[in-house]
C-alpha cells in the first residue's frame, strides 16, 4: 500500500500469530522432507538386521510423509485464513475498489446520455423534415385517401351538412316563374261554379 498505517493491538497479534503458523509449516515442510532423504541412504551393518531397519525406514517415511501433508494443509488454511482477513478488514482498499468502479459507471452513464440526446436530435430532424414533405406535398392536399383519417371524416361531414342545407330551402320554394296570385288563381275559379263568366 502507498501509506503504511497503524492496525490494532488485535490484528496486529492475529498477524504475527499467522506469520508463526507460516514459518512453522514451512519448517516442518522441510524437517520432514530432509529426513525422508536421510532414510533413503544405505547404512553399514549394525546389530539390528537389514529386515528390521528396513521396517523401521518404511515406518518413519509414512509418519514424515503425513508430517508433510498435514503441514501442507495447514498452509492452506492459513491462505483462507488471510484472504478472509483482507476482506472483512481491509477497507480502504474495498472503498478504493468501490469508488474506481462508481467512477466507471458514471462515465459509461455520460457516454449513453450523450448518445441518447444525438438520436434524439436526430430523429427530431427526420421526423420534422418527413412532416414538411407530407403536408406540402399536392397528393396530400387534393386527394382524400392521403389524409389522415381523422381528416377524411372531417371534411365528408362538412360536405354532407352544407349538401343538406342547400337542398331544404330548394324544396320549400315554389317552382320559378309562378308568383303568389297565379297560385291562388286556379283555387279561386273553382269555387265560383260553372267557369269564367262573358261581360257585354
């Protein structure tokens, strides 16, 4: 780390305690491994028989041998032990972690929102030039079938109400040519009798 800093009397006492447990499975790594060489060389006669010394080797090998292995798991351990420890107590380097990776979001966060408003402004062009090409176009003003539907119905109503309204005052009229006393003539002539009278 940059800043060497002070730890509690706590972890400073679980850190020595794991470098003991380092140093200690490594030596009896190496005790055991350098034994197990020793009892491979080939001794002169003593008073106890090649049988029984070679027994007694084939014995001491198999404990060294789980001396090794029992060592070898105890590093192990001690790896879990300190990768826990870096996790639950290392927090500036978790705060470190966090900020670099709030750092990277907001900068894709930008980059989209800077994408996001080109297409937007884009497609606010096409939209506003595709309008500009609808409405001035002569299809779309002199045929029907261009126009929106709610258009359509709109203009066939206004037709159909101002057909309406100039064919009721054409059958309330009377016909051309016939004023008011011509119409009433013929009711009158009746009334009178036999038909139109001679004056002398």
């Amino acid at each position: 780390m940059a800043q060497q800093r002070a730890l509690p009397q706590s972890k400073e006492t679980l850190l020595q305690s794991y470098n003991k447990r380092l140093k200690d499975d490594v030596k009896s790594i190496m005790d055991n491994f350098t034994e197990i060489i020793k009892t491979a060389k080939i001794e002169d006669e003593t008073q106890v028989s090649r049988a029984t010394q070679g027994e007694q080797d084939n014995y001491e090998m198999h404990v060294r041998a789980a001396n090794i292995v029992r060592a070898g798991e105890s590093l192990m351990k001690l790896v879990s032990d300190l990768k826990q420890f870096l996790i639950l107590n290392d927090f500036p380097s978790v705060n470190e972690a966090i900020d670099q990776r709030n750092q990277q979001l907001r900068a894709l966060q930008e980059e989209c929102d800077r994408k996001l408003i080109t297409l937007r402004d884009e497609v606010s062009i096409d939209l506003y030039e595709l309008e500009e090409e609808y409405y001035s176009s002569s299809s779309s003003l002199c045929e029907a079938n261009d126009l929106p539907l709610c258009e359509a119905y709109w203009r066939l109503d206004l037709d159909t109400d101002s057909a309406d309204g100039l064919s009721a005052p054409l059958l309330a009229s009377p016909e051309p040519g016939v004023g008011p006393l011509q119409a009433a003539a013929p009711a009158h002539s009746h009334t009178g009798g036999s038909g139109p009278t001679e004056h002398a």
